[in-house]
C-alpha cells in the first residue's frame, strides 16, 4: 500500500494518467523475479570463473577512409 501511495503521488506531480497505477503491482513482481535470476546467474558465473564475451570481431583491415574538404 505504502508503494501505491507514493506511485500516486509520483503521478500527480509528473501529471501523468492514474490508470497506469493499475500496472505497478504486476510490473513490480515480474520486474524483481527477473532481476532474481539476472544476480543468481553473474554470481555463479563469477563463482565459476566464466568470462562473458561479446563475440569475436574478425579483422580484416579493409576499412576505407573518404577525406572530406572542409572550406570556412
């Protein structure tokens, strides 16, 4: 309740509709479960000592670079 009552307050002042205060429960819910399994899981991957990668990037070296003329 605490939690709505301040959402509500938060809207007014930001003026935004009350009808979205409908979505705060749920989206709190989920929101918290989701970030649960997102902390569990970098914290057993640090524990296993996994590194997370971005991919590989191929080199290649065949970027072209175009001068531009720059008159003032």
């Amino acid at each position: 309740m605490v939690e709505m009552i301040t959402a509500a307050i938060a809207f007014s002042f930001e003026g935004e509709s009350k009808k979205r205060l409908i979505w705060l429960i749920p989206q709190r819910f989920y929101y918290r479960q989701i970030m649960y399994y997102v902390a569990i899981r970098s914290i057993v991957r640090a524990i296993k000592g996994e590194l997370v990668t971005w991919g590989i990037l191929k080199r290649t070296g065949n970027v072209q670079i175009e001068t531009f003329n720059v008159t003032p």
